[in-house]
C-alpha cells in the first residue's frame, strides 16, 4: 500500500554540477526536495519506488544499484539508485536523466531508509495504463513510497523550450493545485494530448501516482511551485 509520496521535478539542472553559474536560482527547489525526502523517510516504508519520464531504451524497471550519468550534459558526475551494488558496477542499462536525478537527491538526502527500486515510463503512456502500472507498484510491498521525478509545462514563457504558449500556465496552476491537494481525480483527468502539446514531462508519473494512491487516503502539501526558465517545477509531498 502507498504510504507517501514526494513529487520533484526532474531536470539535470537541480544538480549544482550541472547548473553551474546557475545553480543558485534552483535553491529553493533543492530545498524543497530534500525536505519532501525527510517525509518519505518519516513514513518508514518497506520499498521506495522512483518512477520518472523516460525514452525507450530507459523504460522499464531500474534495480537498486544501477548507475547513471550527468557526463551526456557536460559533467563527469556519476551517480548510483540507492546503496545497492558495488561501486563501479555497471548494469545493462543505465538510468534514464529523470532517475538519474532522483538517484542524486536520495544520494544527497542520505537515503537508506529502505531498499530502492526504478520505474522509467513512456511520456505518452494512456492514462489507463498510468493507474493500472501505479495501482501494481502500491501492491509491491506492506508499506510502499514512492518518489515520483517529472516537470509542468516547457511553455511558460518566449524562452522556454517550447516558446509561450498561453494554456501553460493554467495547465500547470491545475496540476500545482492537485498535487498539493493529493486531488487523484484531478491528475488521472489531465488531457494526455494537451499535456504532449504543452512538452509536460510529468503527466505519466504523475497519473502513475494517482493510480498507487487509490484508497490510500493520502493527504497533500505543495512546497514548491516555481519556473525559473519557463519550465514548471513543482514540489509536494502525500502523506
């Protein structure tokens, strides 16, 4: 059964490495992040599951262990799931960006609370499937949390990735507002075309989310909600 849920944006820019000269002006969503870790953590699940947006060669489950790499954006910086495996083991696929994050959160949180396990999914998986694939991780262990890596919007503003484009911001302001509120019906209701057209990252492990949290009687708090670079980021915690 879910537990807790914490919900991070994904993108390699949280890492400081990564940013840069613009690490500061990803401070607060670090912050954020971590302290959504601490609840997690305060849960005291059997099984942490990280779920994030993946391409097809990073689908798929991720075990404990697995390595990924910030090297593809500039930075000779690796990281691992979880604890598990040796150092410099290597695995047939490494992670997807989305988990790689994840995997560099936990690394900074201290994670070792429970045993770790990786989940990248299809941007344009169907809803339906979203809830089922969720409604199966939730049954993977007694007390279940999950860590559920994705991104608003890539719309927000003329330099976003995907230029302006005026239905982003009440897109994400919807999905800010659900997240915060654990609102399940809200999130398995987003438009998947709408969510495609806007380049939101998020929809699938969000509406993964939804599908684990079914008669989990989970309540929320949004502690972040912010888009730096025309992307929105968002930050909550189901508990």
């Amino acid at each position: 059964m879910l537990v807790a849920a914490a919900v991070c944006p994904c993108p390699p820019v949280l890492v400081p490495e990564v940013a840069a000269g613009a690490a500061p002006e990803l401070r607060a969503a670090r912050t954020a992040c971590i302290d959504a870790l601490g609840v997690l953590a305060a849960a005291r699940p059997d099984l942490l599951i990280v779920i994030g947006p993946a391409d097809p060669d990073g689908r798929g489950p991720h075990p404990e262990g697995a390595p990924g790499s910030f090297k593809g954006f500039g930075v000779d910086l690796d990281v691992r799931l979880g604890l598990g495996g040796a150092p410099g083991a290597t695995a047939e696929r490494p992670l997807p960006p989305s988990l790689s994050v994840g995997a560099w959160l936990l690394a900074r949180a201290k994670w070792a609370d429970a045993p770790i396990e990786g989940l990248g999914v299809g941007e344009t998986l169907e809803a339906g499937l979203c809830a089922s694939t969720g409604r199966e991780l939730a049954a993977r262990a007694r007390r279940v949390a999950m860590l559920v890596m994705g991104d608003g919007s890539a719309c927000r503003t003329v330099k976003a990735p995907g230029y302006l484009d005026e239905r982003a911001l009440s897109f994400d302001t919807e999905v800010s507002r659900a997240l915060g509120a654990a609102d399940l019906a809200v999130l398995r209701a987003l438009d998947e075309s709408l969510a495609y057209e806007l380049k939101v990252a998020g929809r699938a492990p969000w509406q993964v989310l939804a599908g684990a949290a079914e008669g989990a009687g989970l309540s929320g708090r949004l502690l972040y909600e912010d888009a730096p670079y025309g992307v929105g980021y968002m930050v909550a915690t189901w508990s």
